[in-house]
C-alpha cells in the first residue's frame, strides 16, 4: 500500500464495492447521505488482526465476510432491514495491495448478497503488522423495535439458526494449528462457518413483525447472549436441552462430546437470532422452541437454566477471551 497514495488506492476499490444504491449520497464526497422512510438503526463492530481472525486461517474474503454479518445481524436482531454501511480500514503500509482488493472485492459481493449499499468510510495507515476493519451499519425500522428487555413470564424462548457451527469451526482449526497443517484434512462443513459466518437477517423483521418481544443475534455464545437478555428482561431463561440434540448431534460429528456441548452452548460469532414471543403458536415459520421464560424467584437474580441446572455464564468476552 505504500506505493499508492490514497486516492489511488481508491480508484481501485471503489469499483469493487459497487451495488444496489439505497443512499441518496455515496463515496466521494465528504460524507455520505442516507434515505429512510422512518427510524434508523445503527451499529458498529470491529476486527482486529490476531484477535478477531488469523491470516493463516482466513482469506481477505474471509474477513470481509465476517466483519459484514457481524454487524447486520445485529441490525436484524432490532427488527430492521440493514440498507447501507461505512467501512473503515486501518492498515499496515506494507499491508500488499492485493489483500486491500481482495477485502474489497469480497465486501462488495456480500454487500450485494444482502441488498446493502457501501455509502463510504475511511482508510488509515496503523504501526507494523497491525490490521483493523470496522463497520457501521444501518437499517430501516419498518415498525416498533425489538428490545432486549421485553420477555415476561408465560413467553417462549426461540432461535432461528443452528446453534455451534462457528465454535466448532474454531475448535478443529485450533487443532489442526496445534498438530498439523491447516488443509485438506479439515472438513469443510466443520470450519465454513466459523471462517465465513451467514445469518438468517431475513427473521428478524419478520420476528418483530409476528410480536416478538425481545431478541438479539448470537454472536457471544448461547450461554452469555440468553444471560443478557434474561438480565435486561429481569426473567428467567428455562432451556430445554433436548431442544438443543440437533446441534449438539451435529457437533459430535467432528468433536468429542464435551467439547461439542461447549461449542453449542458458548460458541461465539454464530449470529443466529435469539427471541422470545407471547406464545408457542406466535413463533414463526424457521424457529424452533427453545424453552420458556419464568419469574425470577424472590431472592434471586436473572438467569438461564438448561433444564433443572443453572447455565454457567460462558463465550466470548473481548477482554477475558478464555471466558
């Protein structure tokens, strides 16, 4: 990159990033300008090299994709429909070229996946061997959003989306790492999620719109994401393990039993949508029932149960990443 200037880099990128137009105003100017019938939705999420992926184990496509679900799951999981996104690159100067057009390539075929528009963003040089991409991501809000804090007792708890596949991708390339090369000898359906996470971002409006009454997306792990929606709500969480036997059969394919139960109940960066509804018969089409939503005991605090036992708080955690 550091025989380029900026604007020469640019010319090369922008052409990849190139999709359906939802804002009025895109790359060029001094800032972009968006349309919306009603509210917007906005998030961010940041990836850092050797935290949040490792170039021996992800393409630029890799990353580009897993930065862009991050963020529009979370869009998904207020109700909304994700429209635009600013991308900010902060890069080593002697990051290749290549990798830049490659991100950029990759970005911009998931952009168009998804119906979403790229509006602009930034390019930053950063110190030796350092690479950051951040997100910001918007929506429309075709109605009332979906809070974190809205499950009562009587509700239902439910998913949309397998639950472990990224943990268990992670799980066999840490592996691989630590006895041999990362490679053919992986299987594909074992490590495709963790490497280039999808999420079902069509559900949440459609979970908004059949009465959902709180939700979020997945991406810390089953355990951390439903022990912050039972704090927000102040409820109990009741999950039904044998709800859980799909992913958990699933997960035993490739991992031993412990470690596949782990993967399913604390894997992070899955972005399936977690929600509760009114009832069984509000849940929609492409849920499935988890459990159900209980009082809190007098005395005692919001918390998830599996079955009988409490679920130890588990998953990612950017500053406690062994939690």
């Amino acid at each position: 990159m550091a025989d380029l200037t900026e604007d020469e880099l640019l010319a090369e990128v922008l052409p990849l990033l190139a999709g359906p137009r939802r804002d009025r105003l895109g790359p060029g100017d001094d800032a972009a300008i968006l349309e919306s019938a009603g509210a917007i939705v906005a998030t961010t999420d940041t990836m850092v090299r050797g935290r949040d992926w490792r170039d021996d184990w992800s393409s630029p496509e890799d990353v580009a994709a897993k930065v862009l679900i991050a963020n529009l799951a979370d869009v998904a999981a207020m109700g909304a429909v994700p429209t635009s996104i600013l991308c900010t690159l902060v890069l080593d100067p002697q990051t290749p070229v290549d990798w830049v057009l490659r991100f950029a390539r990759g970005l911009g075929e998931q952009c168009r996946r998804y119906a979403v528009s790229v509006a602009g963003g930034d390019l930053s040089s950063a110190p030796a061997g350092v690479a950051m991409v951040t997100i910001a991501a918007f929506g429309e809000l075709p109605g009332d959003p979906v809070l974190r804090s809205g499950a009562r007792p009587g509700h239902v708890l439910a998913v949309t989306g397998p639950l472990g596949r990224s943990g268990v991708g992670l799980a066999l390339l840490e592996g691989a790492s630590a006895g041999g090369p990362v490679g053919g000898e992986l299987p594909a359906a074992g490590v495709a999620h963790h490497l280039r996470p999808s999420s079902p971002l069509g559900q949440g409006p459609i979970a908004a719109a059949a009465g959902a009454s709180a939700m979020l997306d997945v991406s810390d792990g089953l355990s951390r994401d439903a022990a912050r929606l039972a704090r927000a709500s102040g409820v109990v969480l009741r999950i039904d393990g044998s709800a859980l036997a799909p992913d958990l059969n699933w997960a035993e394919t490739y991992l031993p039993r412990d470690l596949a139960r782990a993967c399913v109940l604390n894997g992070g960066e899955e972005h399936s949508l977690l929600a509760t509804f009114p009832n069984a018969a509000s849940v929609p089409a492409y849920w499935r029932v988890l459990g159900r939503v209980e009082t809190v005991p007098d005395g005692a605090n919001p918390q998830v149960f599996l079955d009988e036992r409490p679920l130890a708080e588990a998953g990612w955690d950017h500053f406690h990443p062994a939690r």
